[in-house]
C-alpha cells in the first residue's frame, strides 16, 4: 500500500532512496535546502551522474509521486516515515564523522514529526549516533520515547537505483514494534520478492554498514599488498586474484589490485571506525585498518615511482592521466586516486594533463589548478607518459593506433589494458601488481 514518506537530503543517497520509493509506489517529499540542489531536482536532475536515474526522477515527477520542497512544512506532518539521507563526512584535521547535518535535520524535522511516525535514519554513522539522535528527537518534541530506527544503505555508485530496488539484504535496526511494522510497509514490494529483512537493535544496524565497508576496504588492500609482494617477486597479483577467488569461502569480488580504493565513502569509513572504537576504549580492535589507509595510499605512490623511475625527472613532462571520478560510471572526484596521482605528479613538476568522460567539471571546481582535457585525442597529444587511472569503457576499448604520443608509455592503474594490443602498438606498459621485465 503506497505511504507519504519524507526523504531528507538529496545527495546521492537520498535522491537515490527518494527515486526507489517513488518508483514503488509511496508518495514522496524531498527535502533539500540547498537552492540550486532544489531547482535541478524540481526539473528532474538529480544533479550528478548516475546511469538512469535522471530518467526515473523525471518519470518519477511527472506521475505526480515525488515533490521537492527547501524545508518541511504542514504536509510532512501526513508522513508516516521519514527518512534521513544527509551526509556524515569525514571532519578536517580528525579521522571522526562529522554528525552535525544529522541534528539539524532532526532539529528541522521536530515541530513537524506526528508521535506515531517514524524516523528512519540511513547515513553511515558513527555505532551510538542513534541512541544520541532519539534523546535530541525527544528533548526537540517533547515526546517521551520518539520512534527512531536505522536503515543502512548499500548502493554504489553507478548501480545505486538498481542496489537500492534490489538490494541483497534490508537491514533495520529498531527499539519497538511499531518501527518494525513501518518498515515491513515501506519495503513490503521488496520483501515479497525475497529480500532478506533483517530486523536488529540500533547498534548493530549502525555497525552493519562500517563493518561491511570496512571489510570491502580490506579485501581491496588486501590485494594491494599482494600486488606489493608480486612487483618485486615476479609473480602477477590479477592471477593470484583470479586463482584465490575460486575458493567460494573467499569469492572473487573486490580484488582488483590496482591505484585502490577512493570515493566518498570507503576511506572516510573506516576512519570513522577507527575513531569510534578508539572512543570505546577498544581501538586496538581496528587499528589493522591504519594500514588498510597505508597500503591504499601507497598504491598512489607507486605509480609516481614508477613514471620517475622510467623517465627520470617528471620536470616538464607532460603526463596524462586518464579518469578523474574515482570509479567508472559516477562524476564523483572525492576522494579519487586518479586526482591524488594527478595532484603528486604535478608537485614532482610534471605538466600534468587530466581526462575524463563525465567528471571534469568536478576538477575544476575542486582543483583549478588540473589542466584538464575534453577530447581524448587531443589530451594524449605529445604526452610522455599516460597514466590509467579509472578504468572507463573509453579507455579500456581504445584503439592503442590512433594516438599520437611523444614517449609510447602507458601505466595500468587498473589492469584493464589489452596489454599485447598496445604492445603491438609500440607501447611500453606497466600495470600494477606485475613485476616489470622488458
Ligand atoms: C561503497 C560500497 O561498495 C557500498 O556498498 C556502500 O553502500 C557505499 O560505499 C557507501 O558507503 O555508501 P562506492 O563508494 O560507490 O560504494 O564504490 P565501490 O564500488 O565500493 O568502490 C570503491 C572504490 O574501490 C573505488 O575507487 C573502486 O575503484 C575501488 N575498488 C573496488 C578497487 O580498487 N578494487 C576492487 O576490487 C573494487
């Protein structure tokens, strides 16, 4: 049965959430203070590129089932749920989550919550920011127990309307029957079609999402460490990978060795994880994923070594990096290896050249001081070295014969290239985790 819900914040998350609960069947409310934000999402742009969801924003909208508003007002008060989506980013100079959109949200929400309605936080927090958020629901409304829940989301960038219409587990934490029953409603469509529907305390709902990304980050340094062993061992970390996948117990998801993992939400993750527990007293338990961080930030490194080590000084030369978003399919830059690459290039004096599909205009706003490039052609034009740095579909099926380059030097960022293509092409190519013979 459709329900009105609120969805409060609309970045990638909550557009995402917003757009998958229109699509079967509530009746949705956006609330997004920031204007510009407002007005793209009014005209069905989400506002960032993700593959089909403009298309369903706009499908969305015109079915009359989703509204955009800057603030609540009478009409959320007919919501029966209402979801948290803002961001938790990672808070300068500290390794914490910064919370405080969470409490104006929640300060925004109050004079407009029902008793009877639920707030269903979503964000990635810190274990124990829920218990925090019900006594400043309850101080801000005066009610003496407010239904609050957690609902983790684990959409991904690039798939995200897909993950969160078919997402391989609901997780919800709650603290009474009432939130649970909600909840059952508004995933009813999802739960008929098999999902599991895992129904825990606050706390664990809360932990489910930084331990779960948590350990994709480890699996990804995992074999970035492998990849560090192999380059100096001879052995080829792709094929470690592929050979150590087969066994089911370990799967071969998540580890492609490479320039790793980047993004809003791994590396801040486990971070926050690790500042948490080192506030519960148990940081020991986590302090492996310091060297999670490590690892992943060396990969960073290894890729201006190898650029020095084959051609000599960086001074003056041009050094093209291919990708700017820190995975394919997303515009998003936070974060991102290809531009921490592009950043330590152009320090050691290299005149540095970045391209990308979707992502530029993210560059230029973050760094100003990144040349970049639109047409791919072009950029390559007189480089001394290319750097792959986010495997895009442009890159991976580019025909080696077609560029015209000053020094035919390729390093693989991500184990994507046709290696004995571009070799045919008179390319020298480094990929990571090999060990480097010719
Ligand atoms: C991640 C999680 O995968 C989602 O489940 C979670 O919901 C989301 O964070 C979140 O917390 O909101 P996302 O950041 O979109 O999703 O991207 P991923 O697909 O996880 O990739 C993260 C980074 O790891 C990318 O830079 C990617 O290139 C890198 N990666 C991924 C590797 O280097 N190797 C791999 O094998 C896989």
């Amino acid at each position: 049965m459709a329900m009105k819900i609120t969805v409060i914040g609309l970045g990638y998350l909550g557009a995402t959430h917003a757009v998958a609960m229109a699509k079967v069947g509530h009746q949705v409310i956006g609330i997004e203070p920031n204007q510009q934000k407002l007005e793209s999402l009014s005209q069905g742009k989400a506002g960032f590129f993700e593959p089909g969801l403009d298309e369903a924003l706009a499908e969305q909208i015109a079915l009359g089932r989703i509204e955009f508003k800057a603030q609540h007002d009478e009409s959320s008060r007919e919501a029966d749920i209402h979801f948290i989506c803002v961001g938790t980013p990672q808070t300068p100079g500290s390794l914490a989550a910064d919370t405080s959109y969470l409490e104006s949200a929640i300060k925004g929400l109050a004079p407009y919550l029902r008793e009877d309605a639920l707030v269903a936080g979503k964000s990635t927090v810190p274990v124990g920011t829920a218990v925090r958020l019900t006594e400043l629901l309850a101080e801000a409304t005066g009610f003496s127990s407010p239904n609050l829940a957690w609902n983790p989301e684990f959409l991904r960038e690039g798939t995200a309307l897909e993950d969160s219409l078919r997402p391989d587990r609901l997780v919800v934490g709650v603290t009474n029957p009432r939130s649970e029953e909600l909840l059952r409603a508004v995933f009813a469509p999802m739960i008929a079609s098999g999902i599991p529907f895992l129904v825990t305390d606050l706390a664990t709902a809360e932990l489910v999402k930084a331990a779960a990304n948590a350990f994709l980050a480890t699996k990804i340094s995992f074999i970035n460490a492998m990849a560090e062993i192999a380059e100096v061992s001879g052995a080829d970390a792709s094929q470690l990978a592929t050979a150590i996948g087969y066994d089911e117990r370990i799967g071969n998801k998540f580890l492609r060795n490479g320039v790793g993992f980047g993004g809003g939400c791994l590396p801040k993750d486990i971070r926050a994880l690790m500042a948490r527990a080192e506030e519960l007293g148990v940081g020991q338990s986590v302090a492996y994923l310091k060297e999670i961080d490590n690892i992943n930030l060396r990969r960073r490194d290894r890729v201006i070594h190898l650029l020095t080590q084959e051609l000599g000084s960086l001074k003056d030369k041009k050094v093209l990096i291919l990708g700017a978003a820190f995975k394919p399919d997303s515009d998003d830059v936070r974060d991102s290896p290809a531009l921490a690459i592009a950043l330590l290039a152009q320090t050691a004096g290299a005149n540095v050249v970045v391209h990308d599909p979707v992502a530029l205009h993210g560059v230029s706003l973050k760094h100003p001081e990144l040349p970049v490039e639109q047409a791919l052609h072009k950029a390559f034009d007189s480089a001394d070295a290319v750097v792959l740095a986010t495997e895009w579909k442009e890159y991976r099926e580019l025909d080696p014969t077609t560029v015209s380059v000053a020094n035919k030097l390729i390093i693989d960022g991500r184990n994507v290239l046709d290696v004995a293509k571009w070799q045919r092409a008179g390319f020298r190519v480094l990929a990571l985790g090999k060990t480097i013979t010719n």
